[in-house]
C-alpha cells in the first residue's frame, strides 16, 4: 500500500518525494495539487477521504496514516 501511496504522490508532484520531504515547500505543492493527490487516493486506492483532512496532507508519512486510517474505516463499514 505504501508504495503506491508514494507512487501517486510522485506523479502528481512528477518528483521522488522523500519520507521527510513537505510536500509544499519542497515541492511547492499548492492547494490544487493536494487536491488532486486526495483525488487519486480516492480513485487508484477506492476510498473517501473527508475534505477536512486535505489540510493535513504535507509529507509521506502523513499520507500513509490518512490513508491506512481511510482503509481500515471502509475495512469496518465494509
């Protein structure tokens, strides 16, 4: 799971990000792009991620918690 976490974020930001790299100062990764990061999560990985929580979204190791977090709340739903 988490290499296609990584995989998605290199695309959309088209650089390797590192665990500790911010994704917006890094990367200058505005608004739009943390958008549609959310966006491939949602449709590469088939899970909801409540708006709220794309101001979080800055690093890998955050993506990885929001995501497992997601994952295993469809898991409970499922």
């Amino acid at each position: 799971m988490r290499e296609k976490i990584r995989e998605i974020v290199a695309d959309v930001l088209e650089a390797e990000p590192a665990d500790e790299s911010s994704f917006a100062d890094d990367f200058e990764a505005d608004s739009l792009l943390v958008i549609e990061i959310f966006s491939r999560f949602e449709r590469d990985l088939g899970i909801k991620i409540p708006q709220d929580e794309l101001t979080e979204l800055d690093d890998l190791p955050t993506a990885y918690a929001l995501v497992e977090k997601r994952v295993a709340a469809e898991d409970v739903r499922g």
